[in-house]
C-alpha cells in the first residue's frame, strides 16, 4: 500500500499537473476518456471491442535498385520517448511506483539504494538506463 505522505507530497504534486492538463483536453464520452478513467483511476470499464479492418493488396511488383557506389548510411529510428525531469542519477530504479528512479523518499536517494539508477550512456550508439 502507498504510504498517505507519499500520496500528498509525492504522487500528486509530479503527477498531478500532468492528470489534470489530460482531464483538461478530453472529451468526456470517448474512447480515450474510457480508457483513461480504466487505467488511470480503475473506476470504469472496458469500452466495447471496435471492429477494425485492414485492407491487404497484392505486394506491388518492384525491383531493387541498382547500387549507388556511395558510402551507405546509418539510420537510427526511436520511437516512444519520455522526457523524465524529475529523473535522477542514482536514484532507486527498483521502486513500486508508477514511475521510478526519481529521490520519492530518503530510500531512495542517491547513495541510499542497492539500485542505483545509471546515467545515460550510449552503447552503440544508442542511450540507455534503467529508467
């Protein structure tokens, strides 16, 4: 269970503002607004299965083409990006919140955890952490 003084100086001061500004922007009534009240809150229920169909046509006959002779290129595609500025180094990467390796309590500060979030760093050319 989490604790009452989390709720009021931890949870709902860094995650308050961002509930609110998406309660703002919604639409009461939609899928969304469902699926929000569900997973955020637990008070609502699944919104009924929409049939979704995807129409498939024959692959269209193409041909590679020819190599160019230049040097090839890397791309790197990331998708899902979270912006955490509450994220600290150091910090308990191992918590039970919805969010973690940010200093909620003295436990889990920099120096106090056996899991201690690491900073970014790149392997290969891509940025990593536990977080």
């Amino acid at each position: 269970m989490i604790s009452t003084d989390f709720l009021s100086t931890g949870a709902i001061a860094l995650e308050g503002p961002i509930l609110a500004h998406d309660l703002r922007v919604m639409t009461i009534g939609t899928r969304t607004s469902q699926l929000f009240c569900l997973t955020v809150f637990g008070l609502c229920q699944w919104p009924d299965i929409e049939a979704y169909t995807v129409s498939m046509s024959a692959k269209p006959h193409t041909t590679r083409p020819a190599p160019s002779g230049e040097s090839a290129i890397q791309v790197v595609h990331i998708s899902d990006i979270h912006v955490d500025l509450s994220y600290e180094t150091g910090a308990n990467y191992n918590c039970t919140k919805n969010i973690c390796c940010r200093p909620y309590t003295t436990a889990d500060e920099p120096g106090n955890t056996d899991y201690p979030a690491g900073a970014y760093v790149s392997l290969n050319g891509l940025g990593s952490n536990r977080c």
